[in-house]
C-alpha cells in the first residue's frame, strides 16, 4: 500500500479501506497477515509495518523513499511470505518479479497500460492483475493476466432510513476536486429547488482548492447548499441513509466508486452520469438511475 493514509482510514480512503476488508478476510481464513501500511495504522491480529509516514498527498520525496523502502521489505522478507497482494505501485513487485511467491496486482485507480506492458517484457512469473471494474482494465490497453474484482463494503456498517420525504436533500459525497462535479451537483440542485448536502475532505492541491474557492463556496449559503465537511463512517451513513438520492456527476471515467454501493447500502438511490463504471454498479431502475448529463440529471 502506497504510504500517506491510515489502514483502515478515519476519514478520506476508499483504497485504504478495501485494503482493510481483505486483510481481516485473510486473517479470518487462517492466514498470517503482513501489512506493509503508513506509520500508525492498526488491524488487530494482523502485523503492522510502518511505511511512511500519514500525510496526503505524500510529499514527492516521501514517494520516492517509498519504492526502495518496499524493494528491502519485500527481498528480505522473499522466503516468508506464501502470497504478496500489491495495491501500491506496481515497481514495488520488482525483487519478486521472477520468483515463485505468488503475486496480486491490484489497481482501484487508473491503470498505465504501457507501464506495464514494458515491465511485463521482463522474465516473470505467478502474477496475475486485478481491476475494480471491466470498464478500467478494458481502458488500460494493458497486457497480462487480468481478472475484474469488484470493490466491497462491510453492509453491516450501513443501515438505511425507511421514511424519507419529498423534502429530504440530496447529497454530494466525495472529493471535492473538478472531475468529481460538485458545481454540477450544486446546479442540479438548484434547478430542482432542492436542498444539498455536500460531504468531501477538500483536496490540499492548489488547483483544486481554488477551484473549491471560486465554484463551490460561493453557493454554499447553509440553507439550500450544506456543506459538512470531511465525514467518518458514522457519518457517512447518517447522511447518506436521510438523503433521497446521490448526485455523482462525474466529469471523469470513475474506476469503481465506492460511494455508489455505500449509498445502495442505505437504500438511497444513485443518480449517475454515465461515465467509466457506472453502468458496471448502477442497476438502472433498480439501485438507481444513469443519465447522461445535467439536464438528465434534473429531470431524473
């Protein structure tokens, strides 16, 4: 796992997240699990190797320390361990490269197809990739061994609100960066006379926190447009589950997006552009709605 992020996260880390999932499902088939995670992260009964320290994104120094920090880890570690699952950097796999441990590449964000492809023209052995939705891997142009998987939630975590009014809001939830479209959301729920509610850490990069500065913060009045700030998993759920629906108008091909399956999970539907793995998550009509811009969006 790439340094920056708590495993399991307090906040901000879908990727983070799923990292945890597996490995408590590991550990609860009998394995012993090594996680090579960011200074301070804890699973209980698993064992913990810091790697680096908590900060996000991660200084550019800080990344490059990285890689040869998990090249030691790895060649020391190269007789101990039966299976390495990667959800960092692919580079991180390189002492292992042609050696008989088993390998899992997982990637829950876009794939460098020509990357890999040039490392694949190395000897290699046991290494399959995974990607969390077909839409991603087919994108990629990437070569090798690939199989879909899916991204997950623990749906005990989650309960949804039965009562929901005409009036509940709509909600935003996610990074609030360009691609994400929460000035679309904001748009939408103007058109619609709807109250929204916009949950999402603010990314530190200069670009993006002007673009919250001059497209989001001006519509934020705390009557028809809320935001609440970075939310936890208790959090998650409490505004997910009084929402009616969940606006995600992506101006990008989202991977996988977790937050659609959170908000299935408290039974609030997703109304989605259809973009990258949407048609993949959303069952239309059923879990929610794909649309293929705003005006689709206002009407759905």
């Amino acid at each position: 796992m790439d340094p920056g992020i708590l495993v399991p996260p307090v906040g901000y880390g879908g990727h983070e997240r799923l990292v945890a999932m597996f490995a408590e499902e590991y550990k609860k088939q009998g394995h012993e699990v090594h996680l090579l995670v960011t200074e301070g992260s804890f699973i209980d009964g698993c064992i913990m190797h810091p790697f680096g320290k908590e900060g996000f994104p991660p200084k550019k120094s800080d990344a490059l320390k990285a890689i040869p920090t998990a090249w030691r880890f790895l060649w020391k570690h190269r007789n101990d361990f039966d299976l390495v699952h990667n959800f960092g950097r692919l580079i991180y796999l390189l002492p292992l490269w042609n050696t008989p441990i088993k390998k899992i590449m997982t990637y829950g964000r876009e794939i460098t197809g020509s990357n890999i492809n040039r490392l694949l023209k190395l000897p290699h052995r046991e290494l399959v990739f995974t990607g969390c939705s077909k839409s991603l891997i087919s994108r990629s142009g990437a070569k090798g061994n690939w199989q879909t998987v899916y991204n997950a939630i623990d749906f005990s975590s989650y309960s949804g609100v039965m009562d929901i009014t005409e009036n509940a809001p709509l909600i935003f939830l996610g990074r609030i960066e360009k691609i994400k479209g929460c000035h679309t959301a904001i748009a939408v729920a103007k058109a619609t006379n709807n109250v929204l509610i916009i949950a999402g850490n603010i990314s530190p990069l200069k670009e993006e926190r002007i673009y919250f500065e001059k497209e989001i913060w001006p519509h934020i009045d705390e009557k028809q447009i809320k935001y609440v700030g970075q939310v936890n998993d208790e959090q998650k759920n409490y505004w997910l589950g009084k929402s009616k629906a969940l606006l995600m108008p992506i101006e990008w091909n989202e991977p996988f997006g977790i937050v659609m399956i959170e908000a299935m999970a408290c039974g609030t539907p997703v109304i989605a552009f259809n973009k990258g793995s949407v048609q993949e998550v959303v069952d239309e009509g059923i879990t929610g709605i794909i649309v293929d811009d705003e005006a689709g969006m206002a009407n759905a």
